[in-house]
C-alpha cells in the first residue's frame, strides 16, 4: 500500500526531530502506548460505575474529584484540575471546549474528532438540543441542559445517571455499560 | 471561524478509536512532546496559541502537523529547508531530548499542575453572587469564550488562583487570578433559546464585575 502524503511528511518530520535530537523515538513511543492502552474512557466507566455502588465515594468525587479519581489510580496530564459533573433528571450536563479540544485525558483518553471539530465547538453552546438530537439523544422540556464551557486549567467528566433495572448488577458489568459519550453527556447510559 | 463552517453537521462515529491512521497517534505524540512541561522555555509561548485550523478541508491531525512546524521554524529548531530535505543542515547543532521513555510514565502520572498557583489572592466574588463579564480587550490578547461578554451570570464555582494562560508556569503574584465558572443563561447569550438551558463558561477575576 502506498503510504499517504502525511504518512511520509510525519515520519519524515519525526526523523529529523530525533536526528536533531530534539525528540527521543522511544519516548514517542511510550507516548503513543500511553494513548492506546493506559488512558482511555474505560478508566472512566470505572470511576463512574464506583459512584454509582458507592454513596461516600460519589460525594467524594463531586467535592474532591482529583483525589476520588486518585483512588483508582487515574490522574495526570490534561486532568491536572478536575470537575466532575453529575447529571440527574432535573439537570443533564454535557461538554464541549468552543476554544480548542480541552477533554480529560486521564479518565476519557483522546478527544474524538467530533469533539474537536468546528461544528460540535459552535453549536454546542448556541444549540445544545439540536446537537444532542443530531448525535441521538432526546431531552424533555422541563430539564435543563447545562452545558460547561471546557479550558485547558479546568476539564469536566459527566456522571451520567445510573440506568433503570440495574440494582443486581456488579461494579465491573456497570462499569461495562458506561459509555465515553455518556462521559462527555452527549448519551445516556443504557442497561 | 466562519458560519459556514460551524454550521454543517458534526462528523459523528460511535466508537470512534483514538487515531485513524498510525501517523495520526504519532504527530499527537510528537505534539504531546513539545508542548509538555519539559520544553515549557522552548514551547511555552506557542501552547497557549490558536487550536489548528478550523477548516474542514484540513483535518485535525493534519493542522496539529502545521501547528508544530510551525512552532519549530518559530523557535528556531528547525528550517523548512531542512524539513523538506528531510535531514539537518550541514554544521547544526545536536540537541539532548528532554523527554525520554523512562520518564513518560511519571509524566503522564504527575499531578503536577501547570497552571494551579499556589499564591495569596483574595477572591473578588463568591459563589452564587452576581456578576457581569465585561467587555474588555486584555494586553497580552487572551484566548476567550468571548460570547460571554456584556452579559449577566451567576458564579457557580471558585477554582481557586491559576496563572494566566500566557504565564503557564509562572505564579506571579500580581499576574495570578482566581477562575471562576460563570453560570449563563442560554436566553442572557443568545436573546431567543430554550427558557430551561445554561452555558457555563470559565472567566477571570479580572473580566467580571460586580453587580
């Protein structure tokens, strides 16, 4: 297969960065093993779903979500300062970053492009409801939507409300339910 | 960003995975690399700058690549010449990386923030006060939800004292601010909205006032 135009222009810029040692190749190697298995939004299903089985560690999280998210060993870069954001019937929140694709690293992994695309960034905050319907998610008239403005210093993490019909459930099957869109507050959680 | 480009439908994928293409995951690598806290003397200046562009004929991976030559050919690191050569000019120096493999791990890991401060400023408001975000031109210019200006809000949380986007790094007292998240109105923003929705955006002490 013929390798792309920027698949030749990255590596090529790769190489001369590490020629010019101002990058080291195992280093970006890591970087990428970081991306690919260590963050990612199952580490966030987890926080969510221990919430959910755990009404001290859900106070915990909404009053001191860096600390709570510590707990289960999730933390770091582009999560640095924390908020965690709780939905209920009343208030269903969702986040966009209208600036760039500010989105917390440690619990979600990488912003789908979506999310950093310029349609998502503008509209959210004009047109929440009509994004929402748009990626399939219905809202009644009498909840509020919320909508949190991310930046690079602050990044948010929906709890997304516990489904209907999942009292018997253990906290990995909950966790296994989660998705990064219901994270984001794009989606609920289905059982 | 222009209407028309804002205006289209988001380019939604389910499941979509964290890169497309490998090359994707490595120019984020590569980007991740030059803006972290190690290269905050070469870098610092350049990270707080514009996203990459919003042109949807450019993909996002693809403006992360300009975005970073760019900044290299700005700091001097490299030439276009020798990027388009693929190789350093003859007689350049050699650098030593200041990101290393063993040291990505605690990279990722540390809770070290690089804009908290930990600097004594009283805060100006308090939660739940009133507040209008002013219409105000800041020097240096500061990336801004700009859509909140001239408009009445509640204060939903004290952040704390975090230093101002161009001084990543640097608590400086009389630099360093209190951020607040400002609860608005979809109605206060946009005049016609749905009377139940609110936007709540993060803003500075210094671009809000007391009503």
């Amino acid at each position: 297969m013929i390798p792309s135009d920027l698949t030749l222009r990255v590596k090529s810029l790769e190489s001369l960065l590490v020629e010019k040692g101002l990058v080291d190749r195992a280093a970006l190697d890591a970087v990428v093993d970081m991306f690919e298995h260590k963050i990612g939004p199952r580490n966030g299903a987890r926080v969510v779903a221990k919430a959910w089985v755990d009404s001290a560690y859900k106070q915990r999280l909404l009053e001191q979500p860096n600390s709570a998210i510590a707990e289960l060993g999730y933390g770091g870069q582009q999560g640095e300062h924390m908020v965690v954001v709780e939905n209920t019937p009343a208030v269903h929140n969702v986040v966009v970053c209208t600036l760039c694709s500010c989105y917390p690293w440690p619990v979600l992994g990488l912003p789908p492009a979506w999310y950093k695309s310029a349609p998502y960034r503008v509209r959210m905050v004009i047109d929440p409801r009509g994004v929402l319907r748009e990626l399939g998610l219905e809202l009644s008239d009498d909840v509020e939507v919320r909508v949190w403005d991310s930046t690079s210093a602050v990044r948010y993490l929906v709890l997304p409300e516990r489904p209907a019909g999942t009292d018997g459930l253990s906290e990995s099957a909950l966790a296994a339910l989660v998705t990064r869109d219901s994270m984001i507050g794009v989606a609920k959680v289905h059982g | 960003m222009d209407d028309g480009q804002a205006s289209g439908p988001i380019p939604f994928e389910k499941s979509e995975p964290a890169s497309h293409e490998p090359w994707e995951a490595r120019i984020a690598a590569i980007w991740s690399a030059m803006s972290g806290p190690q290269m905050q003397d070469h870098f610092g200046q350049y990270a707080s700058s514009s996203p990459p562009s919003d042109d949807p004929a450019v993909g996002y991976f693809q403006g992360r690549y300009a975005q970073i030559v760019d900044w290299l050919v700005a700091a001097g690191m490299i030439t276009r010449s020798e990027l388009e050569n693929g190789r350093p000019a003859e007689g350049a120096r050699t650098a030593t990386p200041l990101l290393t493999a063993d040291m990505v791990g605690s990279w990722f890991s540390s809770d070290d923030n690089p804009w908290k401060c930990d600097v004594d400023v009283k805060p100006k408001f308090g939660v739940g006060q009133l507040v209008y975000a002013r219409n105000m031109n800041p020097d240096p210019q500061r990336r801004c939800s700009c859509y909140a200006r001239g408009k009445v809000g509640i204060v939903e949380r004290d952040h704390g004292v975090f230093a101002l986007p161009h001084l990543t790094h640097q608590c400086l007292d009389d630099e360093s601010q209190h951020l607040y998240s400002v609860r608005f109105t979809a109605s206060e923003l946009w005049g016609q909205a749905h009377p139940n929705d609110t936007v709540v955006v993060n803003m500075w002490g210094d671009e809000l006032e007391s009503i």
